[in-house]
C-alpha cells in the first residue's frame, strides 16, 4: 500500500478490529511483563503496530520509524510535544504520523487506557480531546477492561462517544 494520507487513515481505521483480535495476548503480554501498566502497554502495543505497518505499507522497521511513534520506543517528534496545557506537555501514547519537510499531512494521536470506572473513562475521552487540541487530527482511544469487568453502556454514553467522535475527533474503543 501506498503511504499517504488516505492509506494511513485506512491503516487506523483497521487497528480496533485489529486489536480486538490480538487482544488476549496484548493482555497476556502486559500482566506478566513488570513495570507499570502505562509501559507495559506501549510496549506491547508498539510491537504490534510497528508490525502491522510493516506489513500493510511493506516498509521496513527502520523505514517504519518515520511514520510510526510509540514512547519508549519511538518518540513522538519535538514538533508534536511543545505544546503543553497550564505547563503540562499533553501527547500520546502513540502516534501514527505523515508529514513533510514544510507541512504536516496528518497526525493520528493512539491513546492506551484501562479501568472500567466511569471516572477512567471520562479521563481517556479528555486526554483524546487535548491531543486533538494540540495539533492532532483525529484520536483513537483504546480501553482495556478485565474479560470479568462488564458494565452497561446507556444511551447517554452512547450519545457522549457520539459527541466526542464527531466534535473531537476522537473514538472510544471498549476491548
């Protein structure tokens, strides 16, 4: 696949199908690795990504590296780090980024969370906003919950997702 903007755009669409299939071994992966949940995601999650766009656009690792941002592994650049709320830098876990030497193309902030409290959700669906506030084009939120952690999703969360997908650019999903 050709990288571009659409194509990269395509490739985040396909990731919440595509971490929902790889879901137990991610959580596999965080609960038996040490350090804190936050690392141990980026971790696991980097290696798949970076795996992932390999693929799809048949580049490299290294060539990966340009496009593909996941910290600790691969810093999101300066560019999408300066800026910081009441002196609190605000960036993503991860980042999916085409940009050129004049101008930016896209950015795509990934955020890793996990809880199933409504108090941990809110504070995902804010973190999404701030990246897209920030200079990110669209979010896509991942929230992992325990298999044996279910809860009930209303109307009026189903309207708030809503709401955040279509005046924030951002995207909740539950796995």
């Amino acid at each position: 696949m050709e990288l571009s903007s659409e194509n990269i755009k395509v490739f985040a669409a396909s990731l919440p199908n595509r971490m929902k299939e790889v879901r137990d071994e991610f959580a596999k992966t965080v609960s038996e690795t040490h350090g804190s949940w936050d690392k141990k995601a980026r971790n696991a999650f980097g290696k798949f990504l970076m795996k992932w766009f390999g693929k799809d656009f048949e580049t490299t690792p290294d060539e990966g590296r340009n496009y593909v941002f996941v910290e600790g592994i691969n810093r999101i650049p300066q560019s999408f780090r300066r800026n910081s709320f009441f002196g609190s830098r605000a960036y993503p876990d991860a980042a999916l980024i085409l940009e050129d030497k004049f101008d930016k193309k896209l950015a795509i902030a990934i955020e890793l969370d996990h809880g199933t409290k409504g108090s941990q959700i809110k504070n995902a669906l804010v973190k999404g906003c701030f990246c897209v506030s920030l200079g990110f084009d669209q979010v896509t939120i991942f929230l992992f919950r325990e298999r044996d952690k279910e809860f009930e999703i209303r109307k009026v969360e189903e309207d708030i997702f809503k709401r955040f997908e279509s005046d924030f650019n951002t995207m909740l999903y539950i796995l």
